[in-house]
C-alpha cells in the first residue's frame, strides 16, 4: 500500500512539472521560429530585420491601374476562330426594293448588294435564324429557334412575334399567292394572315414531321421536304391532296421547281428530278450521288445552282451535267443557303459566313462583315 501511494506521488508531480513547462515552451517557438529551426536542422540562424510599425501600413498610388484591354491585340486572332463565335449564314433573301437581307447566327442585317455596305442591323430576341420571308407589303417575317417574329423594314422593329405555333423551332417560310404566310416547324404546318399576324389554321399531322422546305407550284400549290419524302397541300384548303414517299434518301431538305414544273429535291445523299404529277423520280443526278444536298435554286439564266455539304455546282437543268467546275474561294465549303441574281450576283451562305460570286468570275469573295477573320 505505500509502495502503490509512492508511485501515485510521483506520477501526479511530473504531470504537474509538465503542465507548467508546456506554455514557456509554446512561447519560445512561436517568438522565434528560427531557433527552433536551427535546433532540427543545424543551420545558423537569421536574424530577423527591424521593422518600423509605418512600414506595416500599406500604401497605394495616386491612380488605380489601367484595365485590361480584352482581348490583347495578338489575342484577337485567336478569338475569332473560337468555336463560341458561330459564324454560319443559313438564310437569304432578296426584297422588293433590291436589297439583301442577311439571316446568320449573329443577328440579322439588311445590305446593299452591290456595293456590300451594311445598311441596317436588326435587333432579335434570339438569334438562331431558321427561314426568312417577305409579305405583300414589304414586311418581314423571320422564323428563329424561338418562334416567329413579323419586322417592319424601314425601322428594324419587331411588330409582331411568338405566334402559336406547332412548334417555336421554325426552318421554312413560304408566301402563296393569295399572300398568305405558311410557316413550317419541326412539329408541322402553320397558316397565318400576315396582315392580323394570326394564325389561321395549323396542319399538325404533316407525314414526316418536319417541315424542312416548301417550294409552290405553278397551280399555287405548296410543295413541303419533310423527313418522309413530300407532300403537296392544297393551299386553300390547307389540306395534303399528294404524298411521294420511299425516296431514296428518304428526307428532303431543300426544294426548288424548275420553269417547266419539275420538281428538284435536295436529298442528304442525292439530287432527284420528280414529276409532280406522277410522283415518278425522272433522274437522280449523277455527280450529286453520295453528296449531300443541302441548297438547290434556278438563276435567270436557265441554270441550276447546288450547294452541298461539300462545295457549289452549277448544273445544266436538261442534262443535269456541271457546267463549270466546283467553286473555289468559299468561306466554307458547307453551303446553307443561296440567293441568285441579287445585285447581278450569286450570293452564298455557308458554315463560316456570306460570300458572293459574279458571272466569269474565277473564285467567290467572302464577304469579311459576316465571315471569319483570316490572316
């Protein structure tokens, strides 16, 4: 028993000892970290400099720094080519007054054709542009991802938008000759007055979906590429009176008729000649086989315009042979959209902007407001 009290005595006197020697050494280290140092790695220690408590007070000049410009000249390049800037032109139109409407991914604006300038940009609310169209009166109508929107040319204002549609996502617009506006959707057709900018009826159970182009005959009939083939609709009716389907190829996504009535068809692996009045395929187009045709349109001359995933052709409408060899100087060679005879020249909507091309001219020009920079 007092061997057992002996030890306890001894136990609690170094716990003691301990706790009382424990703070000096908390202080020793933190009020000079560099003997401590020296202790563990035997280097000579440094001595701390003096330090004033003024020179502790932080001090700034007289004016704050310039901003950084954003971005730096050499960095501009750069910018351009990022894969946020998105370049494509998918829509053009001719207006009554001779001017070029340019629809791409960055807005939409109005040039002169002939001399390029741009004379008025339009302000939209969304600017992925699907269709453009004018009316009667000179109005313009612009079918984007987000619906429909009816501009008055000579202020740039939005009179109208947002109708109810089958669908928001417009990719075609049509006039007919009554001058009513037919708007196709990715969910179907729609029928609106352009002078009321309502709709008027709507044709939701369009076989193949979509309606990705539309073209009118020469009955006034219109003529719609969807996902299945095509379908004609009586355009006073609004109701499907012809369906030509098992195409090969099977979706249409770009439409034009040709002087003598015959209809072209842009095809993601063809370009079919299709009597309308059969629904027989005259010709598939030799040198288009395997191309993916993405615009198809008759100049004044007679002549044929092709515009592909992967270059422009000219094509005789008889024969279907290419007159010329593929057009060079091309933003891009994925062509969207084209527009002949505007300012006595061709305009082109590709991937990577406008450019435009004159007759016996060797390549085509971009038009550098709407194209990528290059070196």
């Amino acid at each position: 028993m007092v061997l057992f009290h002996k030890r306890n005595s001894l136990l609690i006197t170094s716990v003691l000892l301990g706790l009382m020697a424990l703070p000096s050494i908390g202080v020793v280290v933190m009020a000079n970290p560099a003997s401590a140092e020296k202790n563990s790695s035997n280097l000579p220690s440094k001595k701390t400099p003096d330090i004033k408590p003024s020179e502790l007070t932080p001090s700034y000049p007289a004016a704050a720094p310039p901003p950084r410009v954003d971005p730096l000249p050499d960095e501009r390049r750069i910018e351009e080519r990022s894969l946020d800037v998105d370049y494509r032109v998918n829509n053009l139109l001719g207006d009554f007054a001779g001017n070029l409407w340019v629809g791409s991914w960055r807005g939409l604006s109005r040039i002169d054709p002939n001399t390029g300038k741009i004379l008025a940009r339009v302000s939209l609310p969304n600017v992925a542009i699907g269709a453009l169209a004018q009316d009667k009166v000179g109005r313009l109508w612009v079918g984007s991802y987000e619906g429909l929107m009816r501009v008055d040319p000579r202020t740039s204002e939005i009179t109208a938008q947002n109708l109810f549609l089958p669908s928001k996502r417009v990719l075609s617009l049509l006039l007919d000759k009554r001058g009513y506006l037919w708007a196709g959707t990715d969910n179907g057709l729609a029928l609106i007055s352009p002078d009321q900018g309502l709709i008027m009826t709507t044709l939701k159970n369009l076989p193949g979906v979509s309606a990705n182009a539309m073209t009118l005959d020469a009955e006034g009939h219109v003529w719609v590429g969807t996902l299945d083939g095509l379908v004609r609709v009586d355009s006073a009716k609004a109701a499907i009176v012809k369906r030509i389907a098992d195409l090969p190829g099977t979706t249409v996504q770009a439409l034009a008729i040709s002087p003598e009535g015959l209809i072209w068809a842009g095809m993601p692996n063809n370009l079919l000649v299709i009597n309308p009045k059969t629904g027989a395929v005259l010709r598939s187009v030799t040198r288009l086989r395997g191309r993916n045709v993405t615009a198809v349109c008759f100049a004044k001359d007679g002549s044929i315009w092709v515009g592909t995933n992967n270059g422009l052709l000219r094509l005789n409408p008889n024969t279907g042979a290419v007159l010329d060899s593929e057009v060079a100087g091309l933003p891009s060679s994925r062509v969207l959209t084209l527009v002949p005879d505007v300012g006595n020249k061709l305009w082109i909507g590709t991937s990577e902007g406008l450019a435009w091309l004159m007759p016996k001219m060797g390549s085509a020009k971009p038009h550098l407001a709407f194209s990528r920079a290059v070196k």
